[in-house]
C-alpha cells in the first residue's frame, strides 16, 4: 500500500506556492511529514485527500491515480483535519452512527458491531452516551481517529493532532495512532518534532512547499553524528554566537545563563562539548539550510 506524490504542484489564487514541484514515496506504516507552520503541510494533506486539485502531477495509491478516480481514494481514505467540528447535544454513539450510515454502512447490526470496535479502540467507550461537544479536546481527537476508521480505511492522514493537547491526552492519542498504523498507511502532518520521534518509522521534513529531506529518524540522527556541540554562555552573547556560529537551538539554565547547541563538521573551539545528536537538531539543520 504505497502512495506516490510525483511532480504535484499548488499556488493559489492570491499567488502564493503552497506546493512546489514536490516529489514523495510514503509505504505503508507510520510517515512523519514535519515541518513549521505554513510550510505547506496542510495544503498537501488536502490534495492527498482529493479535497482540492494540484495545478499539475499525479499522485498515485495502490496504482491508482487519485486525481482521477477521487471517490475511489475516498472510499479507502480516513481523514482527520487540522480542526473540526461536531454537532451540539449528540452522543458520541448515536453520531459515529449517523457517520457511519454516511460511509455506506446500511446494516444496523453492522454499525453497531463497527461502532463498539472504534469507541473501545479509542479509550470512549465509557462516555459514549455523552455529548461529544462537551469532550476534551483530547476526547474530541481519539473521537476523530474512531470516526475515520468507520469505513475500514487503507489511507489514514491525520493533520496536526496533537496541536493544544495537554501531556497526558497527548500521550492518549499516540497510542491510539500506534495501533492504527500498525496494518496501514499513516500520514502523520506536525510541526511537533516529538511527536515524529515517538511515532514513525519514516519520515520527510517540509518547508516552503518542497520535501528539505526524507529519511529514518535513527538514520537521521546518526548521520550527523559528531557534529553537535554545546556550550554554555552569557545571554549577552547568544547573538554573537548566532552570527559565528550555526546555533540551532537555545534553553536558559537556572542561573539565566544559556545553554546552546551547535552544528559544526569540526569543534568550534575548546569550550565546547560533543553531545549525541535528536532529532530536533536534524529537523533545525534542515531548516536553517533551506534558508539559506
């Protein structure tokens, strides 16, 4: 079940390149797709899910083109966006229903079946009865991963869903994912490197409409190893060290001193220590070379 974005291309009305001749192969498991805000991560999550049409390429599912044959990708297509909303004073239950009849599913035995599946799968069985406006926005995301799962779905995209959780629901919700993306195509859109971290086997970092870098965050990590310093300095300092130095992120001490990580091929000088690369420091180099 692989998915492949060949030569897709987006600018919108108002002249800006929401997607710039992007080219990506995503196989079945979880696919971390990170990047910032307005890198253009969303806009690709609703060409994918054929809810808007590329100026040009292809993108093809289980050799298909999509862009051709949209009602077929959205039979085998779970989505959830980056927000959405829910009706006032209806059950989780009764609404997964109604969701369900939606998607096809006309037996009433058969929904019911469905319907116990998903809410046990997503930690809701308990509070089915209740309003799904009254849930917590973790409440309301697990909602969103029972309802996609509905029709069986062989693509699932999930966009920014951890975004405004507290630890504890987030911690709720990846665990929900990890199981639904063990038998499927899962792609995970996030500016939350963390996330990517705990969840995905492979991943891609996006910005300004283009794919920066595609990789195993293992292998990421371990390619640019030995290659990060850190060092602790006077806050006064910290822009001169940014004009000397590729610094790729900062945390303040206790003693409001600042401590500093550094991308350098070489030790920049004594003070420095060699410390095991993250995945943030490949995600910030990224970054900072397509800046350039």
């Amino acid at each position: 079940m692989s998915l492949l974005i060949k030569n897709v291309t987006k600018t919108y009305p108002n002249g800006v390149v929401a997607i710039d001749n992007l080219h990506l192969e995503i196989s079945k498991g979880m696919f971390g797709l990170l990047g910032p805000n307005g890198a253009g991560k969303s806009s690709l999550m609703r060409t994918i899910a054929t809810l808007q049409t590329p100026d040009s390429g292809s993108i093809v599912f289980n050799d298909f083109n999509i862009l051709d044959h949209p009602m077929k990708l959205r039979k085998l297509l779970g989505y959830l966006p980056q927000s959405f909303g829910v009706y006032q004073k209806v059950s989780a239950e009764k609404l997964l229903d109604y969701f369900a009849i939606l998607k096809g599913v006309a037996s009433k035995k058969d929904r019911n079946l469905i319907i116990q599946r998903v809410l046990e799968l997503t930690n809701l069985y308990d509070v089915r009865k209740k309003y799904v406006s009254g849930y917590s926005g973790g409440m309301k995301q697990r909602f969103g991963i029972a309802q996609l799962l509905l029709n069986n779905p062989k693509l699932i995209i999930v966009d920014e869903p951890t975004a405004g959780l507290d630890p504890a629901e987030r911690n709720r919700f990846l665990n929900v994912l990890r199981e639904v993306g063990a038998e499927n195509t899962v792609i995970f859109s996030t500016h939350i490197v963390e996330d990517v971290k705990e969840l995905c086997t492979d991943m891609a970092i996006m910005n300004g409409g283009q794919i920066l870098q595609k990789t195993i965050p293992s292998e990421a990590t371990n390619a640019i190893k030995n290659q990060i310093w850190t060092m602790t300095i006077d806050k006064k300092y910290l822009l001169s060290m940014q004009e000397k130095y590729t610094v790729l992120s900062s945390s303040y001490n206790e003693d409001n001193s600042i401590r500093i990580r550094v991308h350098s091929l070489e030790k920049p000088t004594a003070e420095f220590e060699s410390v095991f690369p993250n995945l943030e420091d490949v995600y910030f180099i990224a970054l900072k070379k397509s800046n350039q």
